[in-house]
C-alpha cells in the first residue's frame, strides 16, 4: 500500500506503524528547510533504547521520549559517520533519508560527495543563467524582420553607404556585419569579428565599405578594422596594428566617418569635438561651448559637423579643404534657433539640404539648410511638432533620406511623424527590452531600424509610401508632357502596391 508522500509502510520495532489515510508511522522529515519534501511530513515517532513507536495521536506513552523526525535523520548520520548501528527508530527512515542526503549531495552512508564538482557544476549553470537572460518578445503588423545573434546589448548600429549591409556592437565583444538583402528572408546571415580585450560601444562604415571604425569601452580610443573579402564569398576582419592615440578627457557621446573619406570626427560629452585625418592626427579640436555636448554628428555631405547641448540651438561648422585634399580650417556656417530649451538630437536628410531637431522643450522641428551661410542667410524653419516625452526624458531621432519622415524614439517606445503634415502616423510601444540605443532608416528609406536590447528589429516605413503616394498624386496633376506623367505613375503604382501588400492602403 502506498504511504501518503511517497512513502511505504515500513516495520519499526517489531510491528507495522500506521497513520489515518494508510500513511506509514514514522515516515521522516527531511533537514529543517528542504521545501521541496514537504510532502513527506509524517507524525511524531518515540523511541526507548532500540524500540520505537508511533502514536496517531502525537502523544508519547508514559516513559517514552518524543524525538522529531529531524533528530532521527542526524542520529542516522552521526552513527553512519562511526561505523556503528544506528537505532531501529533511525534505521526505520533510511528511504526518506537517502531523499534528503542525495539532495544535500551525500550518500546514505555519510560520506560526502566531491564538493568541486558539486560547485563546478553550479557555477555553470549560474553561468548559464547570466549568459542566457529572457529575451524580449515583440510583434506588430509593421515588423519585417528581428536580427538576433548577438549574446549582449546592441548599443550601436551603422548602415553602409552602399546599402549592403548593417554593422551593429554589442558588450559580447563582438561586430556583425548583416546582409541587407536577407532581411525578409527567414533566415538573417551575419559575419562576427572578434573585439580582442575589449568591446565596442560605437561602430561606423567606411565610406568604400572596406573597412569599419569602432569606440573600444575600456580603451577609450578608436580601433580600425579592416574587411578583406574571401574566395566563398565571406569577409575577413583584421585590426590595425595601433590604435588611435588617446585625446579626450570625457567620454564619448559619438563617433563618424565623412562620406568623401578625409577626416573621421569624435565627440565627448564635454565640450570638445575632434576632427582626425585617417592616420589618428588631429587636425582641429571644435569648443563648442554648450555646456556639455549631447549629439554630434557629420553631414552626408561631408562639409559640415553639427553639435547640439545644453544650449536651446544645434551649431555647424563646415571642415574646410584645399584644391588638392589638404586640411585647412574649421570655421563656423550656421545655428538652427528657434527652442526654448536644451536640444537633446538632431540629423540630416540624405541631401544635407534639411534637418531634424527635437528639443526638451517638447517639440521637434525640421529646418530648410539649404541657405548661403556665407552671405549670412539663416536656415528656415518649415515645421513644428509636439513630443511630449521630450520634455521629461532622453530622446533619439531619424530622418528618411527624402526628409518626408520623422522617427522619435523615448524609451523603449518610437513614434513616426508625416513631415508635410506634422502628424504622427504610426506608434510602436516597448519595442525593445531596455531604452532605444540607435534609430537608423536604411539607404532606401523603406526599411526602419532600431536596437535597444541583443536585437535589431526592422519595421516598414508605411508614412514614407504614403508620403510618396500623396506627392505622386500632386506632381501628376502638374505634369505637362507623357513621359513625365508615365514616370510619375510608375512610382505611385510602385507606392501603392507596397502599402497594399502590408494591408494599410487607404481606399
């Protein structure tokens, strides 16, 4: 008959013990805090020299001493210890004693087991656990694609300028170069190349992209990597010998290569902003006098830096060369004015011809900059919106190429922005397990970007089809000639069938 617990009847003292329900009298209780063999509670058991009972009743009989099942299991285990004869009472508990001594990694006789493999085995699946946290879950009608290959945080991420692939570094010490063209596959290829000592914070293309630049986290310093291509087909990834010297005294808040290739820039959180030739020298150092600096960044154009902080502006200078390539100066072009408090992010559209602000004073504006700086002519300012979550906490910000959408992202949420209209046509909430480190539209504009947590999650850019389907429209109804016309139908069909393939085509 089975003894409630998991125990069996067993003979104690000569006769059979037993409890209401059929449970066995005597059944042990494992060392006081083993949770887990609750289930085993039995009553009390007595013992007088080798005899032992067990009362339904929990009440000794006259002359009999009352001893818990927990003494019972460490007078088995002293005895076992000396090599003598436990008492009966003890011996009655050898089933549940063997329970508890195989959890506490003991065998029933007493002798302990290896404690260095018992603590090897531990440690791994500690390790286990802190390598492999929970991954965040996130799905929306608009996802086209999560990349997750990466073991750490992704804090950086950088689409090459010919539109094949996406850098991302993460604190696994590692850079991964993904193939564009697999994104709506099912399946995402990726390269690694291995941050030796270290990890990357910032990572950036080439202008050729041949070759990368990363921020190394306890170097403080930029490393090169340089990309040789294989015979299958994959890419080899080496470092330079030296790295870049050591310059700032803060640390850095962004790094950038200039699309022509002549000078790499890094900027700290401080004030100074420095302008590299390709050989880690300094060329200028940038004071740019706001307190603190929060972003800076190059213009796709590669003439100007830009800089915004504590101060309610964004200020760019344009990096001057020679005829022949040669460094001159850095002189100061212009300011977009126009908040009312610290600006937090700003970026340029593919043709540097407009820029994007977003400001504590919650609201984001897009500027004309195409002006003659030279002849004091001050940027324009075409469109104001409101972001309250500006006001309250950190913010990043994205720019379509064509400049028709505005990405926002606080927190782990991201909101996108017609430009034309200043409404805000989509919404994405927690998006990623942690804050969004990095919000990218990919050289197409088609194709949204964002990393916060190990992954990358890609969205369709549906404002900017619909903003193209709304300019189409206008254009075609100014057309003068046939061949204008058919072009301007091609991309509005083209516009259409995009949101229809993603059910958000307005009828």
């Amino acid at each position: 008959m089975a003894a409630r617990g998991g125990g069996d009847m067993r003979r104690v003292g000569g006769s059979v013990g037993r409890e209401r329900g059929g449970a066995a009298a005597g059944t042990a209780l494992p060392p006081p805090g083993w949770s887990d063999l609750r289930g085993c509670r039995g009553p009390l058991s007595f013992s007088s020299g080798e005899r032992s009972f067990a009362s339904r009743d929990d009440v000794p009989p006259r002359g009999l001493v009352a001893r818990r099942p927990e003494a019972q299991w460490e007078a088995a285990s002293r005895a076992a210890a000396v090599g003598g004869r436990a008492p009966a009472s003890a011996r009655a508990l050898r089933g549940p004693c063997e329970l508890a001594s195989a959890l506490l990694g003991q065998k029933a006789n007493g002798l302990p087991l290896d404690k260095s493999s018992r603590s090897k085995k531990q440690k791994q699946h500690q390790r286990i656990r802190k390598e492999k946290p929970q991954q965040h879950n996130f799905t929306h009608r608009l996802l086209a694609a999560a990349l997750k290959s990466h073991s750490g945080n992704i804090s950086c991420m950088d689409f090459s300028s010919n539109g094949k692939y996406l850098a991302t570094c993460a604190d696994d010490r590692t850079v991964r170069i993904w193939s564009t063209k697999d994104f709506l596959q099912r399946e995402h290829r990726s390269m690694r190349a291995n941050v030796e000592l270290d990890h990357a914070t910032l990572v950036r293309f080439s202008p050729d992209c041949r070759a990368f630049i990363v921020w190394l986290a306890n170097g403080d310093t930029l490393r090169v990597f340089k990309m040789t291509k294989r015979e299958d087909g994959g890419y080899t990834f080496t470092a330079t010998p030296e790295d870049f010297p050591k310059k700032h005294k803060a640390p850095i808040i962004n790094i950038a290569i200039a699309d022509t290739g002549k000078f790499i820039m890094t900027a700290s959180s401080d004030t100074t902003i420095l302008i590299w030739n390709l050989k880690g020298q300094v060329l200028s150092t940038i004071n740019t006098n706001q307190m603190n600096n929060i972003h800076a960044a190059i213009s796709p154009c590669s003439r100007f830096v830009a800089s915004c902080g504590f101060t309610p502006d964004v200020k760019v200078w344009e990096v001057c060369f020679g005829k022949k390539g040669d460094f001159q100066e850095v002189v100061r072009a212009f300011e977009l004015k126009g908040h009312s408090a610290a600006v937090l992010f700003f970026a340029f559209s593919n043709d540097s011809r407009r820029m994007a602000s977003v400001s504590k004073d919650g609201t984001w504006k897009l500027w004309d900059t195409d002006v003659e700086y030279k002849k004091q002519q001050d940027p324009y300012l075409l469109r104001t919106g409101r972001f309250e979550e500006a006001s309250t906490m950190p913010c990043r910000l994205a720019l379509s190429p064509d400049a028709q959408v505005l990405a926002l992202a606080s927190g782990s949420s991201i909101h996108l922005y017609n430009t034309r209209r200043g409404e805000e046509e989509e919404h994405f909430e927690q998006v990623h397990g942690e804050c969004v480190a990095g919000l990218s539209f990919d050289v197409t504009g088609r194709l949204l970007a964002s990393c916060g947590d190990r992954a990358v999650r890609l969205f369709h850019n549906t404002p900017g089809h619909r903003a193209v389907v709304e300019e189409m429209q206008g254009l075609l109804k100014r057309a003068s000639n046939e061949s204008t016309r058919q072009r301007l139908q091609q991309q509005l069909s083209q516009a259409q069938e995009a949101l229809k393939s993603l059910g958000v085509l307005k009828k």
